[in-house]
C-alpha cells in the first residue's frame, strides 16, 4: 500500500500511541510530519492489521480519558481566588469550566463506546398483568360502557354519569 511506504511504520506507531492516550485523531493529524486525518481513515478502512491496532488505541483512549474524567473532577486547582486584600472567592467560572470539560468527555466516551460507556436501560418488565374472568371482563365493560353513556344502545346496563 503506497500509505505504508510514504509514512512507514515509525510515524503509524507514533500516531496509534498518541490515540491511545486520549488524544483525538485531529490534534495528532495537526502536527508537523503527521499524516491527514483522511490518510489515516483510508489506513484504517484497507489494512485490517492497522484496522485493529487503530480500534485498540481508541479503547486504551477512552480509558485515557476516564482517567482524565477523575483528574478534573478531583482537582480543586483554580476552584478558589484569593483577592489582592486577601479575601478568598469561589471561582464560579472555573468550576463551570471543569463540569463543561467532564461532561464533553462524558458525551464523547458515550458516543465512540456506548455499549461501554452509554446510559444503560433497563427494559425489563416488572409489573404483572392480571388476567380477568370472561364475566368479570363484561362487568366491568358494562360499567365503563354506562359511565360513558352508550350502555343501552351497546346492549348493557347502567347510566350515564352526571358531571
């Protein structure tokens, strides 16, 4: 493959280590001597070797950046400002900044890997459905039929209710 040649082995290393520490595939393309980011997506589509390898990277970089989730929630750097007559001052906005920096790595895990990281569901019924006898069934339809009026021309019983 002429991607090969031209980049070689060195540079795909290089590239598959940076996105295994959590570095996103644009920051890693932007450097100096770093092939496209649309090189590297043609990569990854025709070799399945470097298909893999690249699949890998993005797991260990997604774990990079649970890591990074601890790290910043953790942090109180910058949480309080001292004043110049020594008074300290909650930093509203950057803690605003730090929950903004969670919550987009969040967004982004749950995306890439949300069988890993996406909100779970739980689909499971838990309730029950209790069967009715066929003359309870008709009682009470007989009894919803006459609140709503239409009892006698339906063949039932009962009346109307008054609102």
């Amino acid at each position: 493959m002429a991607g090969k040649s031209q980049w070689g082995a060195e540079t795909r290393e290089k590239l598959l280590e940076k996105l295994s520490i959590g570095k996103s595939l644009r920051e890693i393309c932007s450097a100096e001597g770093m092939p496209s980011e649309s090189l590297v997506r043609k990569w990854v589509m025709k070799d399945e070797d470097f298909g893999a390898q690249y699949a890998r990277a993005r797991e260990a970089g997604m774990e990079a950046l649970a890591d990074e989730i601890l790290q910043i929630a953790d942090s109180q750097e910058g949480d309080v400002i001292t004043t110049e007559d020594g008074r300290e001052i909650v930093n509203h906005d950057a803690i605003q900044r730090a929950r903004l920096r969670v919550d987009t790595r969040k967004w982004l895990m749950s995306k890439i890997a949300p069988k890993k990281y996406g909100d779970r569901l739980d689909l499971n019924h838990s309730g029950s459905i209790g069967a009715l006898s066929d003359d309870a069934l008709d009682a009470r339809l007989a009894k919803l039929l006459g609140k709503a009026g239409v009892a006698p021309a339906a063949g039932g019983e009962g009346e109307a209710e008054e609102k």
